[in-house]
C-alpha cells in the first residue's frame, strides 16, 4: 500500500468505540473526582473512571449515561462533554479506538456500588487523582473538567448535555 492510499482508505481503521466518564461531586466548594480501582482482568490493575464501548447504534452520551449506572450505580445529575477525544493505538486489532471522554457530576452524599469490574474506589480531589491515574488521556480529560467546567462554572453551560427530559417539545 502506498502512503497516498494509506491516507485515502483511512488505514489503520479509525472508530470512535468507547467512553470515559469523570464523575465528579461537591464537597465544601471543592471538586472531589471518584477513582475506581481497576482488577487486573486483561492486565495490571490501575486507578480509573468509569469506561466502557459504545454499543450497536448507541450514541456516546448514552452509552456514558449507561456505563455510569453499570459500573457505580450512579444517575448523572448532569452530564457534560469535555472538549477532547482520545486515540489508542491497539496493537492487537491493528486499529485505532476512539474514546470521547464526559463529565458527570453526581449525588455529593453518594457512594458507588462497584461492578466486577473494579475492586476499591476513591473520592480524589484534582492533585490527587492526576498523582494516581496511570494514563495521560485520563490526566488530561480531568485538567479539561476542572478548567472548562468547574474554574469557569460560567462555561458550564457551553457543555451540558439536555437530558430527553429537559428539553421543550417541538412545536409545528
């Protein structure tokens, strides 16, 4: 294959597959991000947010919503995006994945109920979990969150995602 074909048929196969969410709570006007403890099923265990694939015909702010409930039980009392996609290059496929990372900001009084998933899991305020989470894709999504949505609570707004619930019938 030559480099003009490569670049035309878009190789190696480049999806958008999976989500990460950040969810996030308010405690005594700081930011606390909860970290899950990640067991060690296709690999060595790490500190985490919530991450999972998109489904069939699934949109990822749904897929996010879901994936949040699965894994900690939580509702998402909002939802945002965080300005940022993130490739990885899986060897084993031959294919980059794309994960489109959201912020949920959760219950303040609430504790996650983990899946299999995971084993442990922490409230972390930002210093902390940048010290903790192994990956700069997972470091970077939450520098975005805290600059984007929570030093600039004004732009919050830019990013929130309406539930089904939240918006205005359409009206002929």
């Amino acid at each position: 294959m030559t480099e003009n074909e490569t670049r035309v048929s878009g190789w190696p196969p480049h999806r958008v597959t999976g989500v990460d969410v950040w969810p996030y709570r308010m405690r005594r006007g700081a930011a606390e991000f909860l970290l899950l403890h990640r067991v060690g099923i296709d690999g060595p265990p790490f500190w985490q947010g919530v991450s999972g694939w998109i489904e069939a015909d699934e949109l990822p702010h749904l897929a996010a919503l879901r994936e949040l409930r699965e894994e900690t039980g939580f509702e998402a009392e909002a939802l945002y995006s965080v300005d940022a996609i993130f490739d990885l290059y899986k060897w084993q496929r031959g294919s980059v994945d794309t994960t489109v990372p959201f912020a949920a900001q959760v219950a303040s009084g609430a504790d996650p109920v983990l899946s299999e998933e995971h084993d442990d899991w922490r409230w972390a305020s930002l210093s902390a979990a940048l010290e903790l989470l192994p990956y700069e894709p997972q470091r970077e999504a939450i520098r975005r969150i805290s600059a984007d949505l929570l030093d600039r609570p004004g732009s919050a707004q830019l990013y929130r995602i309406e539930s089904p619930s939240e918006r205005p019938e359409k009206t002929r």
